[in-house]
C-alpha cells in the first residue's frame, strides 16, 4: 500500500468522493435538512460547509506519491539519526575529558615552560624518540642534546627539540600520557610555542606531582649556575638569555670589608621579610656601586648572585622604544626573590633630565659598558635636540620621574634587590641616591697593593682541587719542549735545613738542569704572538715562594694607579710565569703610565 491509498483511505472516511456519488435531487436534499433541523436546531442556523473542489487533497497525495520526496524523507531521517549520534558522541567525549583526563598548557614564555621541557629530557621514552626538530640554536640547558663533544668542533652544540607535527605518548608513574607542541602566531612577526600535557587520570594530584618533580629536577641542573634575563622588545616582559656559572666570593679582590659588607647586608635582608612587614616598610633593597672602571663592580654583583642562588634580570634603559610605561611593567613583573641590574646609570639619560651621559673613551676594556669619569660631552646641538623631542639618541622615552616611580612607586614590586652601577657619581641626580632607592653607597676604587698581592695569590698559589690534580695530571704528560720552555722559571722544593728564597730566572735556570745554561729574558713584556701558552706547565713553587712573590709583586705596583682589570690582564699573559710578571712588573707600569699621559693630552687639546 503506498501513500496514496493511505490518503484517500483518510479522506474518504469523512467526505464522500464526488466521482462514485451524484448529486442528491432538490427534494431529498429539502428533506433531510428538515430531518436534520428538528435533531439538532443549531445546526439550522449554522450551515454546514462542504468542500466543492478537492485540488489541494490531489496535489498533495500527488506529491506524497512522487519517489524522490520518500528517498529525501530517508536521507532526512537518516541525517538526524546521525546528528543525533554525533552530539551523544561529543557529550560522551567531553564528560569523558573533564572526568578522566587532565589537561596543561606551558607557555613558551613562561618559566614553567623550561622546568617541562627539562624534566621531559630525563625521561628515557624521549630520548629515544624517533621523529625531532634538529635546531643550531643556542637554546637553554632544558635542551635534550647529543652525546658527541663538540667543544673543538664548533662553539654549538645539536639540540632536538618536539617535533609541531608529532603527538608523543609516555608512561608516568603508570599513568598514559601525550606531549605535543603547538606554535601560533602572535602579532605580525611573532610566534609563540605552547607545550601541552594530556594525562589519563582523574586526580590532579598526578599533575602537581610532575610539575613539583620538573621544579625540583629543573633547580637541582641551576644549582651551579645563575640565571641571566633580559627585557624582550617594547618591555612586553621577561627572557631567559640563557645561564652563567656560579662564582665564588673568594675570586673577588676588593679592599678588606667591601665584600663582607654587601653579602651580610643581602642576606641580612632576604632573611628578615616578616620584620619589613610588621612595621610598613617596603621589602626593597638598593645598592649603588660606583667608582672607577674595572675595579670589579660587575663581577662582584654576578658573585653575590650565585652566593645567594638569585637571578640577574638586567633592567636596559637605553633599549629602543623603551618608555615610563614600560618600565613600570618590566619591574612589576619581577619575581619577588631576584637581582635587578642597570649598569652605567649614569649613561641612560640625557642632561636635561638630571642625569648625565659620559661618551668618552676608554682604554679599559675589562668592565664592558662603562665610561670614563672625565670624558668629553655630546655635541650641545644634539643634545638640545634630544632634549625638545624628550628622547635621547638610542631612542628610548623614559623619564627620570618614570625611573623613580619604577624604582619605589606603588606599582613598585618588593622583595627585590637592586643593584645600580655608575662611574659618575657626582652628575647622578640627588633623587635617584636617596634612601629607599639606593640605601648603600659603595665607592669601587683603583687597585690597592693588597688588591695586588692577593690577585697574585689567586693566580699561582697550589691548589688542592680536584680539578688542579687533574690538570697537574695531564700536565706530567706534556711535551718535553713545553717543559724545557719553562725551565728558567723551574725550582726544587728548598731543603728543611734551608729557608725558603725567591729564585731568579737564571738561579732557577742552574738548579734545575745540570746541562741547562742560565738564561735571562731580556724582553721587557711580552707580545701577545710570544706569550706562553696557557696549556704548558706552570713551575712547581711552593707557597712560600708564592707568597714572596706576591709580596714583590705588590711592592712594583703603585697604589690607587691600575685597575684591577688591568693587572688581570697583565697576569693572564704570564699565567704560567710568576717570576717573569714579576720582574717585567716595573717596565709595564712604566708603559701604562706613558699610555695615561697620552691619553689625557689629547684630551686637553
């Protein structure tokens, strides 16, 4: 039976179809309307309305009849059917997500986004996995890398990398779980990674335990170095440039007091947060360290780091495009434990705003960035200019009241520490030395003879490490030639009977070999083409001799006239002869002050 049956069956049974009945005669129809009003009187006076055209009833059983419209009911049935399927599927999915598995997002530039990748690299499913991006990139310590040595090959090192188009799958503590990488746009020239984590269970603990594990396994590889960060471009926040090895206090020379000083104050102030807040007092810390290049102020900063496992996020003032707004940002958006570098203060504004730039030249090449004390000023024409436009010539916008408000206004964030460096202490601007901002002045002067004497300590005093034996290991292992080289500086250990003395190269030259004539170098420095190689074997002196020749040493050193840089310097080219530094000690003074003398005549014509 198909759909026109069924229709005309359905109309049938209520209008009579005009084709199989005629037309009742006029009487029969009067008489039934008789018989009809005496039963029901109402329906005497409502007549009753009989359809005289069935068109719309043919159309439609027509129509019902047609077999593309069954064919389009089936594929109407069939697609809610499977709309249906597909919803039930997607709830299904979705309680199964939300109830059984946990989902986490590192972004690239957080730091969370490192202690993943790190702890991701100890895994032993991810170093054998099979599809990788090969990257040339000096990328940070997190980075899975090979097991060949390339340190004679290249300064770079291979490090793989998650692949953007691979989902990997480990087991954790019997828990499944996948790693992808994703990268997206930001902004027209940007791109930004994310690191996402799917684990198939339904505690969250399970993700605290990674995340606390990937912390723990992250700080455990930085315990033997810092952490250096770097403003990104416009101030938009912070990035790891990458790490720097920690360095002992006992490396830094300074003036007895200086050093114990800074670290007890420091450490003093990080130890007592409760007590800053019971009174009201801002948990800041300020230190401004100025005086003469080369005189260790960097380096003293990098080992006060590492003495108290801080970070150094160096605060650049003179960073294109830098403004007010932007460095209240880059400040609030420090951690609450860290070192907040700006080297050369002096050096960021312009003299309009109360703090003056140094452009003069420097032959001291140790402390990278800072200026010299007497140095000539800008031109006054670029200077006005900088001046009415409100910028300097590196085209940054801060002002010095942003600086300040940076420093210690409300948006100030606390509990970090500052560290401020100038060589122009005098032309910084009064507000900016102010307690509260910079709370300790400490002046960095030109190397005393203790500076001296104990720089040459460092260098050639024995050492009983593990790293000294190794290299004296390999040292007995050297070449002949190395050793005969070094044969005038060479003296056995003095006998009990006998006080210790300090050899001359040709004393030295007579005890050590019988066959050997003495032999005096008559060179009074070295170049850099004859300086010894740093690989050769130093003479065996004892601490005495040592001591004694640092004493020398100290005396051919006039004090408050070199920096401690340039002594570095000079050591480094006899750093496997103590007794030629200090014989030619005296000529290479005479040398630097020739070089001064120059250098300040040609600044006064």
């Amino acid at each position: 039976m198909d759909a026109v049956d069924i229709v005309q069956k359905a109309f049938s049974a209520f209008v009579p179809s005009p084709s199989t009945s005629n037309i009742p005669p006029e009487s029969s129809c009067k008489d039934n309307s008789d018989a009809a009003s005496k039963l029901n009187p109402v329906a005497q006076q409502t007549p009753v309305a009989v359809p005289q055209d069935d068109s719309l009833i043919a159309t439609l059983a027509r129509v019902a009849s047609a077999p593309a419209i069954r064919d389009w009911f089936k594929l109407i049935l069939l697609g809610a059917v499977l709309e249906m399927l597909r919803r039930t599927y997607m709830h299904v999915t979705q309680f199964v997500a939300e109830h059984f598995w946990i989902s986490a997002s590192f972004d690239e530039e957080d730091e969370s986004y490192s202690w993943i990748m790190f702890w991701l690299s100890q895994q032993p499913s991810w170093r054998t996995a099979r599809t990788v991006e090969v990257s040339g990139r000096q990328l940070a310590a997190y980075v899975v890398r090979g097991s060949h040595d390339y340190q004679e090959q290249s300064s770079r090192e291979p490090a793989y990398l998650p692949s953007l188009t691979k989902t990997y799958t480990l087991w954790y503590n019997g828990y499944y779980m996948q790693v992808s990488r994703e990268e997206r746009q930001s902004g027209m020239w940007k791109a930004r990674e994310t690191l996402r984590l799917n684990i198939l269970c339904r505690s969250r603990a399970v993700l605290d335990k990674i995340v606390e594990d990937a912390l723990a396994a992250y700080n455990e590889s930085k315990k033997n170095t810092i952490g250096i960060y770097v403003s990104e471009s416009m101030g938009d926040g912070w990035r790891c440039s990458g790490s720097r090895p920690k360095r002992p206090l006992s490396s830094i020379i300074l003036d007895p007091g200086t050093k114990d000083l800074l670290i007890d104050d420091a450490r003093d102030f990080l130890s007592n947060q409760a007590w800053y807040e019971r009174r009201g007092i801002p948990f800041r810390r300020g230190y401004l360290l100025h005086g003469a290049p080369g005189s260790g102020k960097t380096s003293v900063i990098q080992a006060i780091a590492g003495e108290l496992n801080l970070d150094v996020y160096i605060v650049s003032l003179s960073r294109s495009g830098m403004d007010d707004a932007a460095l209240q940002k880059l400040f609030f958006g420090l951690p609450e434990r860290c070192i907040a570098l700006m080297e050369d203060i002096d050096a960021a504004f312009t003299a309009r705003r109360g703090v003056t730039r140094d452009n003069s030249d420097d032959d001291d090449t140790t402390d990278k960035g800072e200026g010299n004390a007497s140095g000539e000023m800008k031109d006054e024409k670029k200077e006005d200019r900088n001046a009415k436009d409100g910028t300097n010539e590196t085209g940054t916008r801060v002002t010095l009241s942003g600086l300040l408000n940076a420093l210690d206004g409300v948006g100030a964030q606390e509990g970090r520490i500052l560290f401020a460096t100038t060589n122009t202490y005098a032309k910084l601007d009064p507000a900016l030395c102010r307690p509260g901002r910079m709370d300790l002045h400490i002046e960095f002067k030109l190397a005393s003879k203790y500076q001296a004497e104990e720089l040459f300590k460092c260098f050639y005093l024995p050492s009983d490490d593990d790293e000294d034996k190794k290299q004296s290991k390999d040292l007995k292992t050297a070449p002949v030639e190395s050793e005969k080289s070094l044969a005038s500086e060479v003296q056995p250990e003095p006998s009990s009977s006998q006080p210790p003395s300090i050899p001359s190269s040709a004393s030295i030259s007579t005890l050590s070999s019988e066959n050997t004539t003495p032999s005096v170098s008559t060179s009074p420095l070295p170049s850099l083409d004859s300086a010894a190689n740093h690989s050769t074997r130093s003479p065996r002196l004892t601490q005495d001799q040592v001591l004694s020749l640092a004493k020398q040493f100290a005396d051919a050193i006039p004090n408050r006239q070199c920096s401690m840089a340039s002594l570095q310097c000079y050591l480094l080219m006899y750093k496997t002869r103590p007794v030629t530094a200090v014989e030619d000690a005296p000529a290479w003074v005479e040398q630097e002050r020739i070089k001064l003398t120059k250098k300040r005549g040609e600044k006064t014509t």
